[in-house]
C-alpha cells in the first residue's frame, strides 16, 4: 500500500528560492543594462550568452532537484522529486523520530541549502554526517541506519513514524526531543 506524505515549504525554503528566484531571473537583465550603459567594447559571442545563459539555467537545474513528498511502500521510502524520485530500502532502519531541531547548527559538507529545498550531505553535533531531504526543518524526521543517517520532512511527521513502524514493529522507539 502506497501512502503520499507531501513536502510543504518551510520559511527558510521560500525565502531562499524567492530571492534567489528572482537574482537569478534579474541578473541577465541588469548585466545587459549595465553593458549598454557603460558603452563597454562588444564582447565575444560566447561570453554575453553565458552571462544571459548560466544564471537561469542554474535556477532551472536547481527546480529539478525540489522534492514533492515522499511516499511509503512496502518497506521502502521514495523521495518524489519534479521528473523521478530516490528509492531507500527500510528493511535495515533501526530507529526513526520527530526532531524539530535535528538540523539546527548543520554544516553543508556537499548539496543545496535552500534553493527549493535542502538536499545533500550535511553535519551537526547531534546527527554526525547525514544526507537531507528536506523542504521545512520544523517537520524533521531522523531515519537511523546502521552505517547512515537521513532526514526527511514529511507534512504529517508523526503519521509517517506510525506507518514505518506498521512496516516494522520491532523498530526502537525513541523519545521526540521537544521545541526549546
């Protein structure tokens, strides 16, 4: 049985993508006008189209990469992104739990910190190194494997524990830290 979790956009998330968003759209404009109103020497062909060029395609490379939700099914968690999705096994989960501030004081080691979402591999003091896939930190659920640690945000945090744990009975339980 398939269950959808959606992916809702946390303050962080919009906040970055709009004004990135917006950068990104601007920039070729402003660089255009700038060139014409400095009266600077006609430039290479390859140089103006990259300057009109790279700034979108980077906000359209990035788009690709958003997270639409996650859906459980069967053991497994799929990441929904825009044109396909990751698939990760469950079967070797060892704990899953809700912390709203699992990703506080994270460091990005290699990903995007915003631009649509929060993905890649980052490090705190409290997970250690962890891959994210993330739209809204408040939502943060800590997926605890053997030799790795995820987070995801789902919008229902506490029905997506109650689902893994249908899957997988024997799952240790551990207490949700609460908001400070």
């Amino acid at each position: 049985m398939n269950i959808f979790f959606a992916a809702p956009w946390g303050r962080k998330t919009i906040l970055i993508t709009v004004l990135s968003g917006l950068l990104l759209i601007l920039l070729p404009v402003i660089q255009i006008v700038v060139l014409r109103a400095s009266h600077a020497p006609p430039m290479s062909i390859w140089v103006l189209l990259t300057m009109l060029v790279v700034p979108p395609a980077v906000l359209l490379c990035s788009a690709l990469f958003m997270i639409r939700g996650y859906t459980l099914d069967s053991g497994r968690l799929i990441i929904e992104r825009l044109l396909w999705s990751n698939t990760m096994d469950l079967g070797d989960l060892e704990s899953v739990y809700h912390d709203p501030e699992a990703t506080k004081r994270s460091t990005k080691t290699w990903g995007n910190d915003g631009l649509f979402a929060m993905t890649g591999t980052f490090r705190n003091k409290t997970l250690g190194r962890y891959r994210a896939f993330i739209t809204d930190s408040k939502l943060a659920v800590v997926l605890k494997f053997p030799t790795r640690t995820v987070v995801v945000t789902p919008d229902d945090p506490e029905k997506f524990i109650r689902e893994i744990q249908k899957t997988f009975p024997k799952l240790a339980k551990r207490e949700e830290r609460s908001p400070r």
